[in-house]
C-alpha cells in the first residue's frame, strides 16, 4: 500500500433506508493534501462525509483510514484512530470558549494544567478567540465559532479532518483567515476532505477538486486545471457531465 494514503474509499454505497444516495464512490486522501468534495446540493456530498465519520452504514464498500479497514467501526473508535469530524458549527452555547477547549482535551487524558496548556495552544492560532475565551460561545460570530470548531480539531491532532460546509455563511475576510489555518494543518501532515460549495474557495485550498452528482464522482481536476479551462467548474459545479 502506499504509505502516504491516509484515507482510502473503495466502492461505497448506500443512503437512507431504502433511498440509494451514494453509488460506488472511490477516492484517497494522502498525508498533507487537501481534496475538496464540490457539486450541486443533494448529491450527496454531506451523506458521504456522514459515512465516512461513522454516523451512517454503507451498503456496500470500504473505508480505510491508515492502511486500517474501520468500514465496521464505530465512530468514537475511528475518532480514536486519527480522524475528526467538523459538521457545522457546533459547540455548547452556555460554555464559554476556554470551557468549550477544556471539555474537548480532556478525552485526550491531559492532568488540568496540561489541559489548559493545550488549551492555550489551540487558542495562539486564534488571536480573535483567544481575546474571547471567557464569553459564551453563543455570543461568537458565525466565523468564530467555525474557529472554535477548528480550534477543537487542534487539540485532537487528527491525521485526517474531514469538514463538511467549511465556508458557508461565512463573510470572506473570515474565510480568509479559516483557509490559512487549513494551509497550516496541511504543512503540518494533516490529510483533509472538505466539502465546499465556492469553487473559488476550493480552489485555493486544495490539492485536488472532485465533483459529484447524483451519488458518483463525474470529475477530478487540479485548480490548475480549472483555471486553463475557464467555465469547466461552473459546468461541473451546475451538474453538466463537462467532458
Ligand atoms: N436523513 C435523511 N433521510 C432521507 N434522505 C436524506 C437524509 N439526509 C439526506 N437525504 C437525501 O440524500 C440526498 C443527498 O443529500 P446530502 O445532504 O448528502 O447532499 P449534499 O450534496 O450534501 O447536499 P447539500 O449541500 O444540500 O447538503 C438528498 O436527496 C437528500 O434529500
């Protein structure tokens, strides 16, 4: 096996109940890239990310995660094993930031004072949270709680963050910020899908652009690429089979 593949998709099926969402999705993700799932709503990109954290079965097909079959793993296992999930911008409200930080290190067996330090050091790559760490978290912006979410996946050090919606409903400057953090999880060997809506976004984040539509990957391009061939992301991101 190739040493450098962190995650492996082979064949993957399956949907809700008796509505086959995903038709035999294959893709790696290797160590430092970033691949950006792109495509029209409801094709199925958010059920693919579900299946790979472990919140829904597949039908048919494996997942691969370190040269491990965990397609039969629970979630807290493949957690346990490297990967961490981003869905949203989830957090405890009522829990201020540095609270939100300290219950997420503490799975990670830290003493207190080696909670709070690895609290602070998530909190050095955020001066804007680190400014708010005794406030609410439900009185961040959109942008700042999205930075408490990436702030969370710091201190689990996963070896694959898989983020679903990473721009959306953000303002661009705040994006900006987000992308750089990415940029800097990848320098650092971390292997990451993200689904993103903006083309544009994907493309100066990623390594590689898949494009879905109705449950299959129809295309698989470099930004480079899209950029030699003006108009090919808008047909692929409006559904056209482009080639
Ligand atoms: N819990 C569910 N039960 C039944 N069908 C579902 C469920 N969640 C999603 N679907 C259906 O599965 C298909 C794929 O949805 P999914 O959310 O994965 O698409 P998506 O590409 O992520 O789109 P979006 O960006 O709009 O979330 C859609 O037809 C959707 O209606």
């Amino acid at each position: 096996m190739d040493s450098d593949v962190v995650l492996r998709v082979d064949g993957l099926s399956g949907g809700y109940g008796s509505i086959q969402v995903l038709f035999g999705i294959d893709l790696t993700v290797r160590k430092g890239e970033t691949v950006a799932l792109c495509g029209p709503n409801g094709v199925g990109k958010s059920t693919l990310v579900r299946m790979l954290s472990g919140l829904n079965r597949p039908r048919a097909g494996t997942v691969t995660l370190l040269g491990r079959d965990v397609t039969a793993l629970s979630g807290p296992k493949r957690v346990r094993l490297g990967m961490s999930t981003v869905i949203g911008q989830q957090a405890f409200g009522s829990l201020s930031v540095r609270d939100n930080l300290r219950l997420h290190a503490y799975p990670n067996g830290h003493d207190d004072d080696r909670t709070d330090t690895v609290v602070d050091g998530a909190l050095a790559v955020f001066p804007r949270l680190a400014v708010r760490t005794d406030q609410p978290a439900a009185n961040l912006s959109g942008g700042e709680r999205q930075m408490l979410v990436l702030a969370k996946t710091l201190i689990q050090r996963p070896s694959l963050l898989l983020i679903d919606e990473f721009s959306l409903g953000l303002a661009p400057v705040v994006v900006g910020g987000l992308l750089e953090l990415v940029r800097r999880l990848a320098a650092a060997g971390v292997a990451t899908l993200v689904i993103e809506q903006s083309v544009n976004v994907a493309m100066s984040i990623a390594d590689r652009l898949l494009f879905m539509e109705h449950g299959t990957i129809i295309a698989e391009h470099t930004p480079d690429e899209l950029r030699a061939t003006p108009d090919l992301a808008r047909r692929l991101v409006l559904g056209g089979h482009a080639e």
